[in-house]
C-alpha cells in the first residue's frame, strides 16, 4: 500500500493475501454491526394502473465512517461468506418488521400493505431463523400476512432442509416472493414445488420491454420471457412484480402484458424511512381531501 495504487510486488512471506483480506472485510463487517453503521432504505412497490403503494422493499445499507455508503453487492457477498449474513439479516428483519408496523399503525392497510426484507440462504439454513421469524412479528405487532420474505431461486432449490423451512414460515402466514425471477435453475418445476405468493421479475426483462421492434434475438427473447412469466403466474395464481422500471413506456407495457404492480427507479428510489413517512403523510391528507 506504501508504494501506492497500480504498483504490483511479488508475494513474500509476510505479506497479506486475498484471504486475510477476507478476513479483515469480516472482521470490518462484524465491527460494523456492532456500532451500528447499517441502515436500511425502503423501496415503494406499486400498482402500475393507479400509482398506490402496495408495499415496501427493505434494502440495507452500509455507512461506512470512511468509505461512505457502501452498497449491498459489495457486502452481502462478503456476509455470506463469514456467516454473519445471519446477525445482520436478522437486524434487517426485525428492523423491518418495526418499521412496517409503525406505519400500519399510523397510516393503515390501504397506504401501505406488505413490507419485504431480502433473506439469503445462510439465513435459511440457521436452525433459529423460523424463531426468529416468530419472534419478530410478535415483538413488532406486524401481522404474518403483512411480511414477504424475497428469496432467490438458488436460495429455495437448496434441498430438503430449506423446503421444510419454507413450508413452516408459509404455514405461519408468511408470504414468500421469487425474486430476480427468470435469471436462475429450473423455474418452471420450482414454481409448484414452492410455497411461493409471489414472483419478481428480474430487471433484465424490464428493460428493453417497451421497444417495438427489439433489435437483436437476445432482446427479442427477454420480453417472449417477460410475457410467458405473468401468463404462469396468473395460471399458478401468484401475484407479480416487475422490477427496474425506469421509464413509463417501460409501466405501461408490462401493464398491458399483464404485470399489475412494478418497482424501480421510475416508480420510486430506495429512500430512509422519514422519507416514506413524509409521502403517505401527504397522501393520506389527499385521500381525506
Ligand atoms: P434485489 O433484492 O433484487 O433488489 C433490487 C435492487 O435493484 C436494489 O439494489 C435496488 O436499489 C435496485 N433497483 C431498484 N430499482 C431499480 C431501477 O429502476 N434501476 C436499477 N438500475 N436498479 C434498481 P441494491 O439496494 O443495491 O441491492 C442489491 C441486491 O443486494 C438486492 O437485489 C439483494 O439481492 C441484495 N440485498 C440488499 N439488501 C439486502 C439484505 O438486507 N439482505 C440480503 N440478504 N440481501 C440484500
Ligand atoms: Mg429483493
Ligand atoms: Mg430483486
Ligand atoms: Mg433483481
């Protein structure tokens, strides 16, 4: 580091390899949940017809004292890696959870219907993670219907532990979503052997849904993907969410496919809690007007 970015020293003994810096990420990683430096911002997601918020995702973030915000692809990987992915996503949920409840209380089901943290699979193999599921909604107040837990389709095809697990939480009430739809194995088969309520289709196949003529096969494929998925869903009876949006033309097709609700940058940023308070404060004194 002495000598300065872009200078390259053969190893010697002594030196740091690529897995102690591994290490001091996790170590950095643990520091960091014990001061407090995550934060977590909300996402509306919203009905495509009408504008209504159906729900939030909660996205966590890493203010870091000197490298400033961090972004979750350069921790989360890192997380799983050490385990404390299940600490931290611990925190997500309950944090969430508290949050969502709070709004419930204060501005009702009709401003704000479901709140969805992500959960990786390290969590879904931790032999706590249903308690603490449990525990989260009671201490919280959250109803079970109003948590989707977004998993990932490699997260869900892990085994038989895993489909005991998600089984139990579905029992609970708990809604369970498919996120980044379309972009892993074998979705089709995963679709009925899961207990899953709802599907998100992955950003890839939001973009470029609104041109006419796609100009190469590629794309041209991407949006058959995008039609076969909301015709599936609605046959399996799964809701749908698009996400990436980041244009109207974008909104108004996936509504004329068939896709009632949407995510993405067009729709809303990721934004602090305060932020989100500040829009259903303003609408609910548009819907009483
Ligand atoms: P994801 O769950 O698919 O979340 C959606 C990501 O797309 C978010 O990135 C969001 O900010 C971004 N996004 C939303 N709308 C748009 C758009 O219109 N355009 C573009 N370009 N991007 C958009 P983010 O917050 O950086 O999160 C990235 C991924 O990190 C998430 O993907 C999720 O897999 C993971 N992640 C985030 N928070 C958590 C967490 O608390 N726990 C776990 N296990 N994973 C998390
Ligand atoms: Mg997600
Ligand atoms: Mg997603
Ligand atoms: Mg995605």
């Amino acid at each position: 580091k002495q000598r300065g970015r872009g200078n390259w020293v053969r190893y010697a003994g002594g030196m740091e390899r690529p897995a102690s810096a591994h290490a001091r990420l996790g170590g950095d990683l643990r520091r960091a949940l014990d001061a407090a430096e995550f934060r977590i911002v909300y996402q509306p997601i919203v009905a495509l017809a009408d504008g209504r918020i159906t729900g939030v995702e909660a996205l966590v973030r890493w203010e870091h004292p000197e490298k400033g915000l961090v972004s979750p692809a350069d921790f989360i990987p890192a997380a799983e890696r050490t385990g404390l992915i299940v600490p931290l996503g611990r925190f997500v949920l309950r944090e969430t959870c508290r949050q969502a409840a709070a709004w419930l209380a204060e501005f009702g089901p009709d401003l704000l219907d479901k709140a969805a943290p992500n959960v990786s699979v390290r969590q879904l193999h931790d032999p706590d993670f249903v308690a603490d599921v449990d525990a989260a909604l009671a201490d919280s107040g959250l109803p079970a219907n109003r948590l989707v837990l977004e998993l990932t389709e490699s997260a869900v095809l892990r085994g038989q532990h895993v489909s005991r697990v998600l089984h139990e939480l579905h029992d609970m009430g708990v809604r369970l979503a498919l996120d980044d739809f379309g972009t892993g194995e074998s979705s089709l088969s995963l679709l009925r052997a899961f207990p899953a309520a709802i599907v998100k289709l992955d950003k890839s196949f939001v973009d470029g849904i609104e041109l006419d003529e796609p100009d190469t096969p590629a794309a041209h494929a991407r949006q058959a993907v995008a039609r076969a998925v909301v015709q599936l869903a609605d046959a399996l009876g799964l809701e749908t969410v698009a996400e990436g949006i980041e244009n109207q033309e974008q909104a108004d097709r996936l509504l004329r496919l068939g896709y009632a609700v949407g995510q993405g940058y067009h729709l809303g940023r990721p934004m602090p809690p305060e932020k989100l308070t500040e829009i259903f404060a303003a609408r609910r004194v548009r819907a009483a007007a």
